[in-house]
C-alpha cells in the first residue's frame, strides 16, 4: 500500500534551497533594505520550518 503524505520535509528543503540560490545571485545595488529583510525572515522560517519537521520524524542525531 502507497502512502499518500505529502513529503514536507522535501519540499521545504527545496524551497530553502531555492532561496539561498536567490540570495546568492543577488545583485546589492538593485535591492532595497526592504527586500533584503524579506529575504532573511523568509530564510529564517523556512530554517526553522525544517528543522521543526526533522526534529518530529526522528532523523536529527543530537
């Protein structure tokens, strides 16, 4: 039988990813302080985010 989950961890790490690849390519003459903000709490959530889902299903070793 198949499981039917949505695989949160997944899709969180991949738009984490996706994030920091923004901010690497970021160009700091075009943005404004606004933007950069934005740009870190979203990181910041969807950092924790992560680690909230990791620490759920068991896969942290600490």
């Amino acid at each position: 039988m198949g499981s039917s989950s949505l695989p949160v961890e997944l899709v969180i790490a991949t738009a984490l990813m996706v994030v920091a690849c923004k901010i690497i390519v970021l160009d700091l003459k075009l943005v404004t302080s606004e933007q950069i903000v934005g740009l870190a709490l979203v990181t910041l959530a969807l950092g924790i985010s992560y680690w909230l889902v990791k620490n759920k299903t068991g896969h942290t070793k600490l």
